[in-house]
C-alpha cells in the first residue's frame, strides 16, 4: 500500500514530462527496457534496493549503463529517485506509469493465468475475445501458476473469470458434500 502512496505522484510526473517533451513512446520502451533488466539481472535489483550504496553511486551507475540506450528523460528520473532515496520504489512507480498510459489510451489491462505458456495464437484470441467483451482496446500482461492445474484465470478491471481446472474440482468437490 506504500509502495503505490509513494509511486502515484512520481509515475504521474514522469507521464506529464514525457507528454510535454513528446517522448512518451521512447519513455514507454525505456520502462520496459528496465522491466526486462530487472527480471533477467538479481545485480540490477541489489543495486536498485540497496541501503548501503550511496545515491550519488546509483546516479553514477546509472549513468553510465543507460547513457547510450535510454532518453536523458529517464536517466534523470531516476537519478531524482536515487538522490529522494526512492529508487526502491521503482517497480512500483513503472506498474502506475503503466496504468497511467493504458488509462490514457483507454486501454484495460487483463491479467491471465494459466497453468501452461500460452502462445502467442491463444494470446490473440484472449485480446480479441476480452476487447470484444470489454468494447475497450485490452493489453495482456500472462503469468503462469502449475496451482491451477489447466484451463485459465482471467481478470479484467473489477471481473474475474476463473476457468481453471483446479476451481472447477473444488466447486465438484463442494457439490459432492452437499449430497
């Protein structure tokens, strides 16, 4: 509940820079850019959610791994994040400045689980499908659990929809109780 407190204001300004720059698509790719080094580097996390190195180090760091591949937009967010001691933050600041965009763009964001990788053919069908049901352009973001044994969990703004093997055993299971 903090992490979002403290992230609002700092992803709403990061939008507003972005659009007054016009940048926001090159803002867009950087964040995603970070999102990808933060899930393939346990080095860039230590870094990011390190107590003991010093902001001005991070700054630093930060400058010389982006400098040539990210917008001076968003080094120098971040290097405002290190020196507010807020770059702890960072994953939580990117997910709101996502929202923001996809609220922006009236775009709705779906959540599918499924037990199993989807491919990118059943993606397809799962974008069409929830932009038909929605009447809203719809981005998947996919995670996959082994929990729910087969078919899919689908949440889409406040809707759930739980196709999933493993609730269908348990309602079976529910109803075999009740006789």
């Amino acid at each position: 509940m903090r992490d979002i407190r403290v992230a609002k204001p700092y992803a709403r300004a990061l939008y507003a820079a972005a659009v007054e720059q016009d940048a926001l698509a090159s803002i867009i790719a950087d964040i995603d850019q970070l999102r990808e080094l933060i899930e393939q580097s346990e080095e860039f996390t230590q870094l990011i959610h390190s107590p003991v190195l010093s902001p001005q180090f991070k700054s630093e760091t930060f400058q010389q791994l982006f400098a040539d591949t990210m917008q001076p937009l968003t080094i120098n967010f971040f290097k405002l994040l290190a020196s507010k001691q807020r770059e702890r933050y960072l994953i939580a600041i990117m997910d709101v400045f996502s929202e923001i965009v996809d609220a922006a763009a009236g775009r709705l964001v779906a959540k599918v689980t499924t037990a199993v990788p989807i491919t990118s053919e059943q993606e397809e069908r799962f974008i069409q499908q929830l932009s038909t049901y929605s009447g809203k352009q719809v981005r998947l973001e996919t995670t996959t659990d082994a929990q729910i044994q087969g078919g899919f969990i689908v949440q889409l703004d406040d809707t759930v929809f739980d196709a999933s093997v493993a609730s269908q055993l348990q309602r079976l299971k529910q109803q075999l109780a009740k006789g």
